[in-house]
C-alpha cells in the first residue's frame, strides 16, 4: 500500500512539474505574442490578460501542491527548535494536523464554488470562472494525498532539495 501511495505522489508530482515548466513557456509566449500584436501589428489581443491569469492561477496552486510533497514551503521553524526531539516531533504532526485541517476546508468551500459558477461565463473568452477556480480543488486533492503519504512513509517528512530546484 505505501508503494502504490510513493507511485501515485511520484507520478502527480512528474505531472504537476511537466504542467509548471509548460505553463512557464506559456505565459512567455503569450507575453511576447501581446507585445507583437499591440507594439508591431498595432492590434492588441483581447484574451491575452485572461489567459496570462489563468495560467498563473494554476502555477500558484500546483506549484504549492509540489512545495507541500517536497516539505519546502514557507515555514518559522524558529520555536520548533527551540524544543526537544520528542517535542518536536509532536509539534511537527499538530501542525501537519492543522494544515490537513485547513487544505480539507479549502478543498470543499473551493469544490464548491468552482461547481456553482460552471453555469457563468465571464470577459473576453466567453469561458466559465470554474477553469480559474479548479485550481484551488485540484490542488487541495493532491495536497490531502500528499498528507497520508507523509503517514505511510517517514522519508517524505523530511524535506527534499532546496527551493528554487525544479
């Protein structure tokens, strides 16, 4: 069962990371495209802002999923070293808690959301809210998985590599 746990988080993770570079080269392309159109051929695209969004809506929340799996985000582990192993320990699992607590609350509230404004269409694309707002639920699922991971196997509580490393 831990195998096939590893195996999925690998595999979401390789996807999570193939959809970030491409989403990179994306928003690159796009801008440069924006300035020809509105700079040379003096006709700017109506869609590229939206798209630019939308693309950087999904960097955000996947690469957020990829920084949860790795142990890398943001973190004061200032008063965690202040305690004993044991403690530390301790302390470590109620704030893993806390996060499973919160990215389950998120999950449901933005699950619902993007399911309600699937009916709306909103700016220049004439596209539904719900292709922005998905990011948020489909990173929380990652994340909820990346969490039992953590439970089945000890080595992916430590944090792998450095930040800014792809």
């Amino acid at each position: 069962m831990t195998r096939l746990i590893v195996l999925l988080c690998d595999g979401l993770v390789a996807l999570a990371k193939f959809l970030l570079g491409a989403s990179v080269a994306a928003i690159v392309l796009i801008t440069l495209a924006a300035v020809w159109w509105r700079y040379v051929i003096d006709n700017p695209l109506s869609w590229i802002e939206q798209v630019s969004n939308m693309i950087f809506i999904w960097m955000v929340f996947l690469g957020s999923a990829v920084l949860y799996r790795q142990n890398l985000h943001i973190g004061v582990d200032m008063f965690l070293d202040m305690l004993g192993e044991r403690n530390r320990e301790i302390w470590k699992w109620v704030v893993e808690l806390g996060n499973l607590l919160f990215i389950t609350v998120l999950f449901i509230y933005s699950l619902k959301l993007t399911i309600d404004v699937l009916p709306n269409t909103a700016g220049a694309l004439d596209i539904s809210p719900a292709y922005y707002y998905a990011a948020a639920p489909v990173s929380c699922a990652m994340m909820i998985v990346f969490f039992f991971e953590k439970v089945v196997d000890p080595s992916k509580r430590i944090p792998e590599g450095e930040v800014g490393e792809f």
